[in-house]
C-alpha cells in the first residue's frame, strides 16, 4: 500500500491511484487487510477502501464484485453514503458520502500480484 498525503473526495482519490499505477485499497484475504492496518496505526487518518454501493440496500461491492473480507464497524453499513472508509480510531469500515474528501492510499499494481 501506498498512503499519500492528498485528500480527495471518492471519485477523484480513484483517479489519482489509478494515474499512479494502482487502485484505491481493497482486500483478497487476511493478511492484506492486516498489512494494510499495521501501516496506518496511529497516523490519525480516514482512508478511502474501493468497495462502493448502494446505501438504500446496504449493498457493497468492489468493482462488480462482493468482497472477501469484510470489517465493518459497529452499526454499519449504514445508509450514510455510497463510499466507504476506514477510520482512524479502530481501523474499522464506515460508509461516508462520496463527496467528503478523505485520504488517499493506494494499493501499487506490483502488490496485487505478490
């Protein structure tokens, strides 16, 4: 993973990690999500994930597609936005509206293949 020092709102974070090479962050299984957690702890930062959905149905996906892993906190998903964030305090997953900016880290193409 690669953490920027840019904010963004959704749409545009997507751009930016895909003009580098990358995409926003999304996880095939465990260890990626933990990798990812362990570099953000106590960076004080709400990161934006690439799941994205429907909030009247409560139903995410990551480009078309369910996810494997999942870490939502308490009372979410919720019908608070489309887009969704990991939070600074537990790591855990929010939806946020997509128009909020939030922090952009992207996850590098060498990654995605490792």
């Amino acid at each position: 993973m690669f953490p920027t020092n840019l904010t963004a709102i959704w749409i545009d974070a997507k751009k930016v990690c895909n003009l580098l090479g990358g995409e926003l962050p999304f996880f095939e299984n465990q260890n990626e999500l933990d990798l990812f957690e362990s570099q953000r702890a106590g960076q004080n930062r709400v990161d934006w994930l690439l799941l994205k959905g429907n909030k009247s149905e409560c139903n995410f996906v990551v480009e078309n597609e369910k996810p494997e892993i999942l870490n939502w906190d308490k009372n979410e998903p919720s019908s608070k936005g489309s887009c969704v964030t990991a939070n600074e305090l537990n790591q855990k997953w929010n939806t946020q509206d997509c128009d909020e900016k939030r922090h952009v880290t992207c996850r590098m193409e060498s990654e995605l293949y490792c």
